[in-house]
C-alpha cells in the first residue's frame, strides 16, 4: 500500500489556482523531496493532504485514510507527523505545556529521547524562544508520538548547520526504522542527502517525478575556472557546456561527462577552480522553466526533461 496517495488532486482559493490535477504516490519508507519555486503549490499540497484545507477535486489518501474524512483523518494524525515551515503555537504556553498538550492528542513515546536530540528551552515561554529553537519544540512535537509518515514544508528553515546536520542524521535512522517522509524543500543538498524520489511542482502541476540521482546528473555542476591566459570563446563551446560567460574568468554550468572535461583543461594553465553544484533555481529554469510550456491540452510539455540547450 502507498503512504500517500493523490488521484486529480485540485485545491482553487476561489478563481485562484494552488494545484491542479496532482497526481503522486508515495511507497511506504520512501523518503520522496517535493520541489517548486515559491508559489508553486507546495503548501497547498500539503495542507491538502493533512485536512486544512478541502480540496477542490479529486482524491487523497494518507496512510490509507481518506483526507476529506475528518473522522477517520483523527485516526490517521495518530500515525502522522507534522512540521511546518512556520510552527505557530500559543505563545504564552511554555514548551513543556505545548508538548503536554499535543501528547493528549497523539501521545509522546518519545519526548525525553528527542528533548536530548534537539534541546529545545521547554520551561521557558515559547514567546521568549528564538526562531531555531521553536522549529525544535516543532520537530519534538511531530516525531514524539513515534509517526508511519511525517509530512514536513522546509523543515530546516531557521536551524542552524549544525542542527540541521543533527536532523539530516535524525532522518537517516528514522528512515532506516521504515518512516515515510514527504518534504518541500528549496535546498538542494538538503535533497541530495535524504531523498530517494523527488517530485517537481511548478504552477501547481507536477511536471515530473524522478529519482534523485537521474535530477542531479542534469542538474550539473557550475564550473568556474581562471587561467594564465586568455582563452578563446570556441575553445569551451563543446557537448555539456551551458550559459558559458568569460569575464577574466570561464564560467559555465556543466552537464557532461567529467573526464571529457578534465581532458579540455588539461590544455590550459588553470590557475584557479571553482566546481559546485548548481542551484536548484537553474534546474527549474533549463529544464522546467521556459521550455515547460502549456500546449492546448493543457498537457506540460517538458515533463519528458528535455534539455534545453544554453
Ligand atoms: N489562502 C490562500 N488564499 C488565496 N490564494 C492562496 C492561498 N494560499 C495559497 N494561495 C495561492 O496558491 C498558490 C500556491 O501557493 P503555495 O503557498 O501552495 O505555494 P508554495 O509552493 O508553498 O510557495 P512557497 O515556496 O512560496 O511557500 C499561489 O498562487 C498562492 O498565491
């Protein structure tokens, strides 16, 4: 059985549209990225799918639960995990009378265990917390009832790297005990690390989903090189090479074979190299964005991952 499931999903705020005609699955213990520019649908996905907010059409199941069932939505939450991207609490309660509260709805096998993972002030007021530590009151508070499937929007805003690498380790063992995860995210090494599947939501459609290492091998690296003499334009334009720009410096994103390249930089003096990964605004942009069109059938036209060539 999946863990979560969408047939046509569609959420409009009245003329506007948040998502159209989603259609995903999830297997249980997968741990799947949910990506898209802001505005995409990403939150709306995922208000949907915990009962927030009604769809417009279409159908969801999580854990097997129908989410316009409200009754058997509260069976479900027992099994479900939380965190959102910006916890709202009552901020008068301190941490303690926040988690106390939440156990009485789903239970807290947990809480010690994770208080001394992510050490969250819980006698203080949530009013006096800082914004990395309410985000850790919020990852307490989604994982202590020991949850199948934990629904997460950009769960490592306001962390600090540290924690955030604590968490990125937390998600490893957990998925390792068979937890399914389904996060958005707009960070791709956050994604590199922990997803199996991603999926790509753009306009409120999902253009594609596809395993992690397939979209960063198109996602390429951005190569930033100096040499002790000038080179000519022609000499960088082969296979793989995009949006190449020389500036004193060649730069360019790169998406082919890297022993084809290293053969190429071999001929040169290379006096200083700069290779990361690109960022995810360029995947959305060469392979989602301006090609990513909507024909008459209102079919997304990209969602083969066709290159765009620079
Ligand atoms: N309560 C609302 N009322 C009206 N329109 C909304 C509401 N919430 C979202 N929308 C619209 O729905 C669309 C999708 O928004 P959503 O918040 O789901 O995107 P997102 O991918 O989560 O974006 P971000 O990365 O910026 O958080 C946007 O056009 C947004 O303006």
């Amino acid at each position: 059985m999946s863990a979560l499931e969408t047939v046509g999903l569609t959420k409009y705020y009245g003329e506007t549209r948040g998502i159209e005609d989603l259609t995903l699955s999830v297997e249980s213990g997968e741990v799947f990225g949910y990506l898209g520019p802001n505005g995409a649908g990403k939150t709306t996905t995922i208000r949907t799918l915990l009962g927030f907010i009604a769809p417009t059409d279409g159908e969801a199941t999580v854990l097997g639960y129908d989410v316009r069932d409200e009754r058997a939505l509260i069976e479900a939450k027992k099994r479900i995990g939380y965190l959102p991207s910006d916890p709202g609490f009552d901020e008068g309660a301190t941490g303690t009378q926040f988690l106390d509260y939440q156990a009485s709805l789903k239970g807290d096998d947990r809480r010690e265990e994770l208080l001394e993972l992510f050490d969250a002030p819980v006698e203080r007021a949530i009013e006096e917390y800082s914004r990395g530590n309410k985000q850790k009151l919020a990852i307490v508070s989604a994982f202590m009832h020991d949850p199948d499937l934990v629904i997460m929007d950009e769960p490592t805003s306001g962390l600090d790297p540290l924690m955030q690498e604590r968490f990125y380790d937390f998600l490893e063992d957990e998925q390792e005990r068979g937890v399914t995860f389904f996060f958005s995210s707009h960070i791709l090494s956050e994604v590199r690390k922990v997803c199996d599947r991603v999926g790509i939501i753009r306009d409120g459609k999902l253009v594609t989903t596809e395993d992690v290492e397939t979209l960063l091998d198109r996602n390429g690296k951005r190569v930033r090189l100096r040499t002790n003499e000038p080179v000519a334009r022609e000499e960088f334009e082969f296979a793989g090479v995009h949006d190449l720009v020389l500036d004193g410096a060649v730069q360019f994103t790169y998406t082919g074979e890297y022993d084809v390249l290293l053969d190429r930089l071999s001929d040169y003096h290379v006096v200083d190299v700069d290779i990361e990964e690109a960022p995810l605004d360029e995947v959305f942009m060469r392979f989602y964005g301006g090609e990513a069109s909507t024909d008459e059938a209102g079919e997304v036209s990209a969602s083969e991952g066709g290159e765009v060539d620079a």
